[in-house]
C-alpha cells in the first residue's frame, strides 16, 4: 500500500497495489514475465515435496511390494492437466506491447515405441492432442478468450534418469524449440517446459497473424500401464 499527499493541501490519495496493477502495468512486461515464472516454479517445487519412502533408498519388508514409479510404457497412455503462460515477443514483426496468453487445458497421448537409440538420444516417440477450453489473451483494449484444440503434438521422452524423463516436443503449425521434463511421483507425475515458438497458420490463407511468444507450462498427470 501507497501514501500520497498532496502537494497543495491535506488530502491523502491512498493506492492499493495488487496483482491486476502488476498485470496490467504495460510498462513492466519483463518484470511481470518474471513474477509469473517465479511464481509458478515456486508452486511446482513446493507441490514436488519428497520422495515417497520406499523411493528414498528404503527397502521394503519381507514379502511387501514396492511402490514403483510409474515411466513411460509402449503400449501406455499419458494422462495431463496442464497451465500455461506465453508472454508475446512480437507480432507481425512489432513488438507487441506487453501482450500475454494463459492457456488451461488437458493432454492425452499414446506412446507407440519402446527404448531405442543411440546414448544420451536413447528415448520412445509418444503421440498426443492437447484439448484447451481456456485461452486467453490480455491485451490494451481488454481481454480475449477462445478455444483451441491441438490435433498433432510428436514427443521425444528420453529415457528415464532415476524419477526425470527429459522430452521433446514440437505442435502443429509451430515452429521453435520445447521441451522439459516430467518428475515420476508414485503413480502420478508432475511436469514443466519452457518453449520458444512461433505460431502461424504457414500463410495457408491470408492475412497471416504470426506472433513470436515465450512458454513456460506446468502440469499433473500419470502414465497409465498397457494393458
């Protein structure tokens, strides 16, 4: 909270900074690019928390079972919640002035091969569509919302290293780099990426509204067991 006082008389002018003041200070773009990534990696560390006991070098007892993670499996699904936030660099070659989009939206994918490749490339290719009910734009004449629905998303999961599975994506009609790594929890597994797009419709129709943004997106979900 702010105090200001007049210069001519007594009266107090009393300012109350909150986070829509943070959002839609046009003047700050980096710095609300900052808090929101640092607010988000702070919810998914905390979240993490430890290792369930039996992960954490403890053996169980005679003729107990283990509670093993949960990686990737041909023949399995994966299952994923998921937000995310873009902050946009340019569009149509502008800068675009403080513009940001936050997405809520699910995952669903089939993972088709196992193990293979050479070293550190060694991985399995997943196929996947996100569904996004929520998509939105905040921009200086208000907010936008709409709806989107990722028909193709190809990923790379390199192969597992202890609870982390490194991978590799790429969406339709994107092109950049993205990826991150999912954090294998018991059964359930939390993930976080950072991608660099561009995004278009690849001048199939015109005009062609491209914008450059910048991703960082949590998520929660499992990979479930082939039948």
């Amino acid at each position: 909270m702010a105090l200001r006082r007049a210069a001519s008389g007594t009266s107090v002018r009393v300012r109350v900074s909150g986070l829509r003041d943070r959002w839609t200070d046009r003047a700050r773009p980096a710095k609300c690019l900052l808090e929101t990534l640092s607010l988000l990696m702070t919810v998914f560390l905390a979240t993490c928390g430890p290792l369930p006991a039996q992960t954490q070098s403890q053996k169980p007892a005679d003729g107990a079972s283990e509670a093993p993670i949960s990686p990737p499996l041909k023949g399995g699904h994966e299952l994923e919640v998921w937000l995310a936030g873009d902050y946009i660099l340019s569009i149509d070659g502008s800068a675009s002035d403080g513009r940001y989009i936050f997405d809520l939206g699910g995952s669903y994918g089939w993972v088709l091969t196992n193990i293979s490749g050479p070293g550190a490339l060694r991985g399995q290719f997943e196929y996947a569509v996100d569904v996004i009910p929520v998509f939105a734009v905040t921009q200086k004449n208000g907010t936008s919302y709409g709806f989107s629905f990722d028909a193709f998303s190809a990923k790379w999961n390199f192969q597992p290293r202890g609870n982390l599975v490194p991978y590799a994506d790429t969406f339709n009609f994107t092109a950049g780099v993205g990826g991150g790594v999912h954090y294998l929890y018991g059964k359930n597994t939390w993930s976080i990426a950072l991608g660099a797009f561009h995004i278009s419709n690849a001048d199939l129709v015109q005009p062609n509204p491209a914008f450059n943004s910048i991703q960082i997106r949590i998520g929660f979900g499992r990979f479930t067991r082939p039948r």
